[in-house]
C-alpha cells in the first residue's frame, strides 16, 4: 500500500489510450510534470506486451497502474496519489496526502473501483 511504500522515480505510468476519459487526464498529467519523473506507456497499442511485467493485459486494462523504478507497482488510487505527488503546486500533493487518510483512503478506492468499471462509457469531460 502507498502509505508504507514511498515510489522511487521515474515512474512507469501505464494506461489505457483508447479510454477518452483516462486519454484526457494523461494528457493533462503530461503538461503538468517533469518528463523525467514519468514515462508513459499506452496499454492500449496492440505492440504493447505485459509479460515483462508479470501481469496480464487484464490487470493492466481493470485499474491504472503504475511502476516505479525498482519494479513495485502502485495500482488504483495509490497508482493516481503517485502521480499527484509529481504535479506542481500544493494542490495535487495535497490530494494525495488527503486520500492517504484511513477513512478518505477506503472511499477513494471504493469511488475509484465503481469508476474503473464505467470508465469505458463515460465521455470525455472538459471537451
């Protein structure tokens, strides 16, 4: 779990870029940090092969994860508060404190389990 474990950059971030929505926020997270901190890799492009990473392409397509550099990997909200910490400002670093909190933490990975199932059907915001 991310509150014992402190992710080691640069992190491996991998995600989905045939969901509009998970496309979109990628998009916003690469404008705001370092490209030293993350690499991104698109689960999506029928090249991409997870065999290398001990998981199937089913674990990587049901929840965002990502790798940092000694191989642990984060996964779902602890996956998205590993990127926050990334982000400029206090904002982001702030949420990802805040949805570290025992009870906040069981929520978010309660809402983020209900939106990594709708995820496919929901349209892009921001348009």
């Amino acid at each position: 779990m991310f509150a014992t474990m402190r992710p080691e950059y640069p992190l491996t971030v991998f995600f989905d870029g045939g969901c509009p929505v998970c496309s979109r926020e990628i998009a916003f997270i690469r404008k705001q940090t370092s490209g030293a901190k993350l690499i991104f890799i698109d689960i999506s492009r029928p090249d991409f092969d997870p065999a290398p990473y001990g998981r199937s392409r089913k674990e990587f397509m049901a929840k965002m994860h990502v790798m940092d550099v000694k191989g642990r990997f984060l996964v779902g909200v602890d996956a998205f508060r590993a990127l926050w910490q990334t982000m400029p400002g206090t904002l982001y670093p702030c949420l990802a404190k805040l949805t570290g909190l025992p009870g906040i933490h069981a929520l978010a990975r309660l809402g983020y389990r209900v939106f990594a199932r709708l995820r496919r059907y929901l349209p892009p915001v921001g348009k």
